[in-house]
C-alpha cells in the first residue's frame, strides 16, 4: 500500500519507517504498554540545568556533540512534570534523534 508523503525533510520519511517497523517490532513483543512517566522529580531540574550549561559550554569550545544535544534534551524532559510540556520536550528528543540518524546517514559509509 502506497500511502502519500507527509514529511518535507528530506530523509525523513526513510528514518520514520524504520521507527514505526521498531515500534510494530516492540508491540508485538511487549503488547500495548502503559507505565508511569517517572519524570519532575526531586533534584531533577538540577540535572536539566547541569546538562544544558554543560551543552552549552561544549559547543561555545567547539567540542559539542550530538550525545551533548541528546543529553541535554532527555535531561530537559526527565524534569518537566507537566504532562503538555513534557510531550513538547519528548517531540524535541525525538527531532534531535531524527536530525542525528540523517547526519549518520549522510556519511559515506555509514548504512
């Protein structure tokens, strides 16, 4: 089945499939799951402003990484309590994560 193309970014598409064939990979070993979302706890804000600063200053010496980009995104998410803010920061990991499989993918080599 030929479904139409949604997505603009070029890669997009191709890193999107592998995602859902993980996720039907996942649901067909685990089920439908449902856990608490484990994030806004004591200390972690903490851990969020660590990594941001830490980032930050990676990049200001021109030694930032995508694992410095990720860090600070999953960092940022695992302190929002808020379940609407959380959602915003879990998109932005997963764009982060998008953006660094294309990068990959764009090396010689790397598929």
């Amino acid at each position: 089945m030929s479904y139409p193309t949604i997505f603009t970014t070029p890669g997009l598409r191709a890193i999107a499939e592998e995602i859902d064939a993980e996720r039907q990979r996942q649901l067909t070993k685990f089920g439908e799951q449902h856990h608490p979302d484990g994030t806004g706890y004591p200390g972690s804000e903490k851990l969020a402003d660590f990594w941001r600063r830490k980032c930050q200053r990676a990049f200001d010496d021109g030694e930032g990484t995508w694992g410095h980009v990720l860090l600070e995104e999953v960092f940022e998410a695992m302190a929002e309590a808020d379940p609407a803010k959380l959602r915003t920061e879990l998109v932005q990991i997963a764009a982060v994560c998008a953006a660094w499989l294309a990068d990959l993918d764009s090396r010689e080599g790397a598929r």
